[in-house]
C-alpha cells in the first residue's frame, strides 16, 4: 500500500511538471505510476489531494539537505548545501516552473510548494545566526535574514535560468562554491574553521566597524601621526 502511495506522488510530479494541472489526469498519472485509477482513488479521495500531497512530498525533499546546528568549517559546509540545493532545484525546474505558471488558478498550490523554501529559510538563518555569534559580529537579525533570502534568491535565479541565460552565472562546478564564498564575505565572515581559532586583536575594532577591521594610524619617529602619500 506505501509502495503504491508513492509511487502515485512521484508519478503525479512527473505529470504535473509535463502538462499542468488539467493535463495532469488521474488516468495519466495511474498509468505513468503503473496501477490502475482504483487504487488511486483508495488513496487518495481527488486528484486535488494527490497534487497537493505530491507538491508537499517535493518541500519535504528541499528540507532535508540541512546544514550542522553548530558551523565548524563554513565554506565547506555552505558549499555542500549550497550543491545539494541548487541540483534538487534544477532537477525540480519544471514543477516549479509549472507551479508558479497555475498558482493563480489554484491557489491552494502555493501553501505547499512554499513550505520547502520555508524550511529552508529557517535553517539557513539559525546557521548563520550561529556562525555570525560565534565570529562576534555585530549583525543585526534583519540583516542576517536579507543575507539568507540574497543567498536562496541566487541559487533559485540559477536554477530556473540558468538554460535561457547560460553566461549569467558562475560555472556549474563552481556554482556552489561561489555562492558560499560570496554569502560569507558578505557577512564579514572569514570562512577558515571555527576549531581553535583565536582573536586577534584587531577583532574587536571589526566589530565596530561592521566586521571590517579599522587599519592602524601610522606614527613616525615623533609619536606624531603621519599622513599616507598623496595618491592613495
């Protein structure tokens, strides 16, 4: 019974993600999931039901590749979430493109396909709410969240449009990697390990000047402090 239940949301994906909703049949998608409409309708009461549970089956997938509760090595770690969420959402390109394409005529699709980049959101935020305490920056949680959304929006933009606009974005095998470093710098996070790390004394000053450390007047041999060249 499981067995046929999922073959049943794998199959409705598929389907949907080819013709839409009203192309999306229960006869099509019984016979794309190798059954018959009688054990669809023992599972599910409408085809309604069976693309709702479908679209949820895909946000649970996006909530599973997530990030350590505690940062240790932040540009490894957010280069392998950031590859694991770009291919989940290039392999998903045509249901979410179809999705966004009928969520005027059915409403009820945008409550499910949300709840994955919701999740995601949350995860990506409670990691980097962590990282930004462990490095004492002082980043606001309003900027910490905009910084998160800048991350997810990048990678979306990718994976939708990265087959009309090829030149736009960063090579594939470097994606990832590119996206992290990007989303670290811009939080003023130096992504070295956490382990062992001590402060140098110039920290502090970063803090105060928005994670950038102030350089250090120079003074000649006076004690007096000296003017950088002209030029510079």
């Amino acid at each position: 019974m499981m067995v046929s239940r999922q073959k049943l949301l794998e199959a409705a994906m598929r389907v949907f993600a080819e013709s839409g909703f009203r192309g999306a049949t229960t006869r099509r998608i019984a016979e794309a999931a190798g059954v018959n409409e009688v054990t669809l309708f023992r599972q599910f009461k409408s085809k309604t039901a069976l693309i709702n549970e479908a679209a949820e089956l895909y946000a649970r997938r996006r909530s599973e590749e997530a990030l350590p509760q505690h940062p240790v090595s932040p540009l490894d770690e957010l280069t392998e979430w950031c590859n694991a969420h770009l291919r989940l959402l290039q392999e998903s390109r045509d249901l979410i493109r179809k999705c966004m394409a009928e969520v005027d005529d059915h409403p009820n699709i945008a409550g499910c396909v949300r709840q994955g980049p919701d999740v995601v959101h949350k995860q990506l935020v409670d990691y980097t709410t962590q990282l930004v305490r462990q490095r004492d920056l002082a980043l606001p949680l309003s900027e910490v969240k905009v910084a998160c959304v800048m991350l997810q929006g990048s990678m979306f933009a990718d994976a939708m449009g990265r087959d009309i606009m090829p030149d736009m974005f960063p090579r594939p095998q470097r994606a990832g990697a590119d996206y992290a470093r990007a989303f670290l710098r811009m939080l003023g996070v130096d992504p070295t390990p956490v382990a062992g790390r001590r402060r140098s004394p110039a920290e502090p000053a970063a803090r105060k000047n928005g994670g950038h450390a102030a350089s250090a007047p120079r003074r000649n041999a006076r004690g007096r402090q000296s003017r950088p060249p002209r030029g510079t």
